[in-house]
C-alpha cells in the first residue's frame, strides 16, 4: 500500500482516522490511570506520595512537550516526528506493564508522556496540510478528539481493571500503536529534509528542574513531615527557585523562549493565568483522584468508579458546547461566574461529612450522590473553560497561538501542583476521610478566590487594547 494507491478524495479521511485514533489513544492513557491507582498502589505496596507520580509526571511532561515539539514538527517533519512519538508512546506502554516497582513506573510513564505529549501538535499539523479547503473545521472537529479520551478512558480502564490486573490498561496500547505505524509509514507523504532552527530545550529543563524540586520537596514532606524542621531539606525549595530564575533569565534572551514574557506584563494577563492556575490546581486535581475517592472512601469497583469520571465528561462536553454557541451574548464573566459558583457547590458537596446528610424522605445511594456532584463540577467546568479561553485570547487575538499555549502550560501548572498538593494532604492524614474533606474545602476556598478575579477579565470582544511602550495595559468594556 502507498500514498499514490489511494485517491485523494479517501486519502485525507483515511489519514484524519489515523491521527484521531493516536490522539485518541494518548488522551485514554492521560485518564485511565486514575482509575487503577489504587491498583497500581496495592501492586506495588508504595505510598500514596509516590504512587501520585504516575498522574502528576505524566501531566508535567504532557504540559513541557506541546509546546515544544509543535515547533519542532514543523521544522523536522511531521511525520518523522509522528511515527517516532508513537513508537516511543508504544514501547514505554510495553514497559510500563513490565515495570517491577514504582519509580520504574513513574520513569516508564516519563517517556510515555513525551510520546504522547508529542502527538497532539504533529497530528493537528498533519491534519490541517490534509485538508486545505477545510482546515479550520477539519481542526475544529479534530480537538474534540481529546475530550473523547476523558470519557472512554475510565470507563475502559473500570472494564480492564474488572477482568485483568493493572498492566492491562498500558499493554493495550501495543497492538493499537503497531498498527497506526504501519499504516502511517506508508500513508503519509515523505517529508522534505530537516530544516534546523532553534528549539529551547534549555529552558524546557529548567522549567522542568523547578517543578520537580518542588514536587520531590512535597513527596519527601508527604513521608515524613520531620523534614520540615531538617533546614538541609529546604535546599530542594531553594533550587526549585533557582531554577525558575535561570528559566525567566533565559527566556528574556532566547529568539525563540517556551514563555512570552511580553505577555505577562499587564494586570489582565496576569489575573488570567491565575484563573487558570487555580482552575488547573481544582479541576485538574480533583479529577485525577476522584475514582481513587469513590474506592477508598465508599468502596466502590474499579467500574462503577471509574464511569463517575466519564460522567464528569460529558457534563464537560455537553455544557461547553452551549456556552461556546451562547458566549457572545453573554459576555465571558457571566458564564464564568456561573461556572465558579457551580465547581464550588459541586467541591464541597464531594466533603464525606456533608455526603452523609439526608434529605427525609428521600433515599439516594453513594453512587448516584456522586454521579449528581460530579456531573455538576462538569457542568461548571463546561462553562469556565470555553469562557476563560476566549477571555484570554481577546487580549491580543493577534497572538492566538503563544496565548492559547500560554494558557495551557498555566493550566497544566496548576494540575501538576493540585494533584502534588492533593497527594501531600492524603499522605498526612490516615484517616483518608479527613484527608479528602480538608482537600475538598481548600479546593472550595481556592475557586472563591478565583471569583474575586473575575472583575478584571475581558467581558467581550470590545476589548480596547492601549499600547505602552513597557506594558500591554487592557481595559474592557461590557458589550
């Protein structure tokens, strides 16, 4: 089979179903492991602390890889960088189930997540070179492949955990990449030679070096909190901040920096990377560790806990797409308000106290309770999320794509200190349902602060920019 074999007119839809199906495959894997991390931990015998890496490594190198290897893709080739991404995602599955403890499968997972995180931005471009006259809604229908993966994947990974033990949800992963390299060799087109340009690893290390000391930091803290009276151990917070000012150093100098710091100058850029830091930090956080909640707490199946998370999903799905219809009516702070006020009914209303309460007369199982709570956080996440996106780009539309990647790495910032922060307060407390209610209520206290910022995020698209030669100062009017 070749390129030349196959009609354009099939071609372009044969070459959309592979990169779907990749994408589809590392966004199942970004899920799926919440549902067996009880699993994983019992399997191993580990802490809670380390057994947290698995999530919180993955997001991390996800949120360095996006940014980065959409450049590198561009000048390398995007199907040299497809196939080996999917090789690397399919080979670090294959050792992520033979991994023997749990800092091999943290390592494991590290080189999964290259692979995966690299996927996105080579299959987008494939995509959109396939479908010049379409591209905008070829794309369009293209990014509602990742969403997909957070409603497949702990579904399938309750099923999998059902019938097989944990290693299962990494080695179905082996025959699926085989195939998409198979076909993606001989399908897509031949790339032209290497174009070599400058690609910022240097900061993406650093970057990387200032979370980890802060997480490894947190992970010692979680085992042991005498640490915190050794002053030696603080010398892992300390690098962490060294490491961030290399980083900041180096991004003013770099022609080509992870970071836009021109960008981050104005009162309202800087209010919304805190919206999404925050909103990362909860919604990130909490989502993570919901199925570990529902087994440990009420002792729900690997099933019934990891369909609560496809639930989420589709509250996700369902409310995003009516905000984004409506949002130029409403305005952005409207529906994120909305938004905020519905994540923290549905934050507090996960505390196991307040689960206990109940209504005379009415009698709802734990499963139900929490498919109703979950359901909602999805709805106010429906409603955040395509609100916070717009807001963000109205900014200065001119730079859509170093905002929007912005936005992301500020995101998934925040996902990588929620879940490290959720995972210290579980390993303080062995009392689990203390553990999660003082989780709950500081996730609550963080999404009230977020409202608080809302009076300074761009209500519309008359947004009236003022230059200045130091600032991007923004003021916003109410359309």
């Amino acid at each position: 089979m070749t390129s030349t074999t196959i009609s354009n007119g099939y071609r372009k839809y044969l070459i959309f179903g592979v990169a779907s199906l990749a994408l589809l495959m590392a966004s199942i894997d970004a899920t799926i492991v919440a549902t067996a991390l009880p699993a994983i931990q019992k399997g191993f015998g580990s802490e809670i602390n380390w057994t947290g890496w698995v999530i919180t490594v993955y997001q991390l190198t996800m949120m360095i890889m996006m940014p980065l290897m959409g450049r590198i893709s561009d000048e390398w080739g995007r199907k040299r960088i497809f196939i080996a991404c999917i090789a690397l995602f399919t080979v670090s599955s294959y050792l992520c189930a033979q991994a023997t403890n749990i800092f091999a499968l943290i390592f494991f997972r590290f080189l999964q997540a290259i692979g995966g995180g690299s996927i996105m931005p080579s299959a987008i471009g494939i995509v959109g070179d396939s479908f010049h006259e379409h591209r905008a809604r070829a794309i369009g229908l293209f990014t509602t492949i990742f969403p997909l993966g957070g409603i497949i994947g702990p579904a399938l990974g309750g099923i999998m955990l059902s019938f097989y033990s944990w290693k299962a949800i990494f080695l179905v992963n082996v025959p699926v990449g085989l195939v998409l390299i198979f076909i993606a060799f001989f399908l897509l087109d031949t790339d032209q030679a290497v174009t070599r340009t400058e690609i910022d690893f240097a900061g993406a290390g650093l970057f990387a070096g200032a979370i980890l000391s802060m997480m490894y930091f947190m992970t010692r803290l979680g085992e042991s909190p005498e640490i915190a009276a050794e002053p030696v151990n603080y010398l892992l917070p300390l690098l962490s901040l060294l490491f961030l000012f290399l980083f900041i150093r180096r991004e003013k100098r770099t022609k080509t920096p992870i970071l836009d710091l021109t960008l981050l100058r104005s009162r309202p850029f800087a209010v919304m990377n805190a919206i999404n830091i925050i909103h990362g930090a909860c919604i990130l956080g909490m989502s993570s560790f919901i199925p570990y909640y529902a087994q440990t707490i009420y002792g729900m199946s690997d099933l019934t806990s990891g369909a609560l998370l496809s639930i989420r999903a589709v509250g996700v799905m369902i409310t995003a797409t009516v905000t984004s219809m409506l949002i130029e009516r409403s305005g952005y702070r409207l529906p994120m308000g909305i938004g905020f006020v519905v994540l923290i009914v549905s934050t507090l209303g996960m505390v196991p106290l307040l689960g206990a309460i109940q209504i005379p007369g009415i009698e709802i199982s734990d499963y139900w309770r929490l498919a109703i709570v979950v359901f909602l956080a999805g709805v106010g996440v429906g409603m955040v999320s395509p609100s916070s996106n717009n807001a963000a780009i109205e900014l200065m539309p001119e730079k859509i794509s170093a905002i929007s990647g912005l936005r992301g790495m500020f995101r998934g910032l925040g996902g990588v200190f929620g879940t490290s922060l959720t995972v210290l307060a579980l390993s303080r407390f062995p009392d689990k349902e203390v553990g999660f209610t003082v989780v709950f209520i500081g996730m609550s206290v963080l999404l009230g602060l977020a409202m608080i910022l809302l009076k300074d995020v761009p209500d519309g698209p008359n947004v009236r920019k003022a230059e200045d030669k130091k600032a991007v100062p923004i003021t916003t009017t109410r359309p």
